[in-house]
C-alpha cells in the first residue's frame, strides 16, 4: 500500500514540474537593469527639457516595476512634468 502511495505522488511530479529557479531571478534582473536605463534616459531629457521624451521614458521605468523604488521615483517626476507642461500650455494660451 506504501508503495502505490508513493508511485502516485511521483507520478504528480511528472505532469506539472516546478519552474526553474535560476529563470526567475534573470528575468527580475533584466527588468531592474531596463528600469534603470529608462529612469537614467528620463534624466537625461528632463534636464535638456525635453520633457514629452523624459515623460515617456519615465513611464517605461514605471512599467517595469512601479512599487520598486525608481518606479516611485519615476511616477514623482512624472506629475513634475505634469506640472510642467500645464504650466507652459497654460503661458502658451496667453
């Protein structure tokens, strides 16, 4: 009786194996390291004042992870930007 137990739960095994370790701490890797280069590349325009392209390579970093650190701090220079361009259509409409 042990043995058809155990046969039975190596059987589950076989149908639904477990996901590969090594993959998942790659993948969040790749992520960080794109979110960083989008926050860098949202730096890089928002101190040139290009801010339509610094708005939407803050966005990118926020979709890469938008509870992780650079993802809150690229949703605060996100509504800076915000402020920003309300600001200048508003000068713009004079």
């Amino acid at each position: 009786m042990t043995l058809l137990a155990l046969s039975g739960c190596a059987g589950l095994r076989k149908s639904s194996p477990p996901p590969k370790p090594a993959a998942r701490p790659q993948a969040k890797q790749a992520d960080a390291k794109a979110q960083q280069h989008y926050y860098d590349l949202g730096l890089q325009q928002y101190s040139k004042e290009n801010y339509g392209k610094a708005k939407e390579a803050f966005q990118q970093a926020v979709e890469f992870g938008p509870n992780t650190a650079l993802g809150v701090k690229a949703q605060e220079n996100l509504r800076k930007i915000q402020k920003i361009l309300k600001t200048l259509e508003e000068l713009d409409s004079k």
